[in-house]
C-alpha cells in the first residue's frame, strides 16, 4: 500500500495591520538555503532558492485553518493570498475574511495563543549530500508543488513518510547496509514513542 506524499513544514508568521486596521497575516512560509533538522529521521533538510517559482505561476493554492478545507482564509487565484520568493524565502501575505469564524481566529493570532503556520506540499525535484564530520545527510528541496499555507494550532511534525521513502532509496544506492539500519532505527524510534503515548502528526 502506498503511503501519502503530501509532506508538511512549519514555520512561524506575523499578524500585522494595514493602514484601514484589517488585519493581514504576513510572514515568510519557507526560509531559502537554511539547514533544518527533520527530528527521528536522521537527515536534515534545505530548501533551495527558486524552489516555488513554479507552484506560485501555476497552481491554485489555498490559505486554510489546519488544513481544513472547509476554513479557507484565502486562495491565491482570488488574490486574497498572495505568494512570492524574496531574497529570504517564500514569501505570504493572507487577507482573512470578514468572517465570524475568522474574526475569532485573529483575536487567537493577537493573544499568542497561534502563532505558528504549516504549508503542504509535494516534491517535485530533489537532490541528496553526504554529511560529513558527523553531520546529517542533507535533503535539497529544489522544486516543490504547493497545495495549501495553513495557520495551525499544532505544528505538524516535520518528519514524513515521502521523505523518509526518498532517504532509504538513495541510502540504499549509496550505501546499501545503512539504508537498511536507517529504516530500522526509525521503526524503533516510532515504536517507543507509540508505547510511551506519544503522538506523531503530518
């Protein structure tokens, strides 16, 4: 059986005002050329410049609430969630709707009690480096497909199926035994973690 590609990443946003006082979500989704560590899987990540380029000219990408699709706070084809790459990264701008619903959600935003915002997506291109002197090997995210920014209560786990399958299968080209051992310290990893009552999300 398959398991999903859609793979999550968090990162944290801003609530600003603009000169009427409506409010906007404004931040950057994604961070260019930033070494992250994906937890339990054993590698780290980074996202290459130009990586959304072509997401943002050619898909329909909704703002969401968890990933809801039945809380959209804006969609990028109506203009109301604006995407860009800077010099930073991928750039958001969100005018949330006049909504009761989003009205409630703004005044969690100005409490702090959210502060964090996911995006999914799904790869497209991707390329792998050896670590070296006891690093992590390194995942390059050079082209992604963008399907959704969502403001979350949680922040989805950073690690992912998709990603994990893409490690061991070039783990298993490079070094064969490793692939194997990788794969099997992970299932160890998400044993004790379900045993103690953990919960994994994304």
């Amino acid at each position: 059986m398959d398991l999903p590609t859609i793979e999550n990443r968090t990162y944290a946003f801003n609530l600003e005002k603009r000169e009427d006082n409506s409010p906007i979500i404004k931040g950057h989704a994604a961070v260019f050329e930033e070494r992250t560590s994906i937890p339990f899987f054993g590698f780290d990540e980074m996202v290459a410049r130009s990586a959304f380029t072509e997401s943002i000219k050619n898909d329909d990408v909704r703002a969401l609430f968890n990933h809801d699709a039945n809380f959209v706070l804006g969609r990028n084809t109506s203009k109301t969630l604006r995407l860009s790459e800077d010099n930073k990264g991928l750039a958001i701008e969100i005018d949330p709707p006049d909504t009761q619903a989003a009205r409630d959600l703004m005044q969690l935003l100005k409490r702090g009690d959210i502060s964090q915002m996911s995006f999914a997506f799904q790869i497209e291109k991707e390329s792998w480096e050896k670590g070296g002197e006891g690093k992590p090997d390194l995942r390059i995210l050079e082209r992604v497909k963008l399907f959704d920014v969502s403001v979350v209560t949680f922040p989805a786990y950073e690690g992912t199926d998709a990603g994990l399958r893409s490690y061991n299968k070039w783990l298993s080209e490079t070094k064969p035994k490793q692939g194997i051992y990788k794969l099997g310290l992970l299932k160890r990893r998400l044993n004790l973690i379900q045993r103690k009552g953990g919960k994994i999300n994304g």
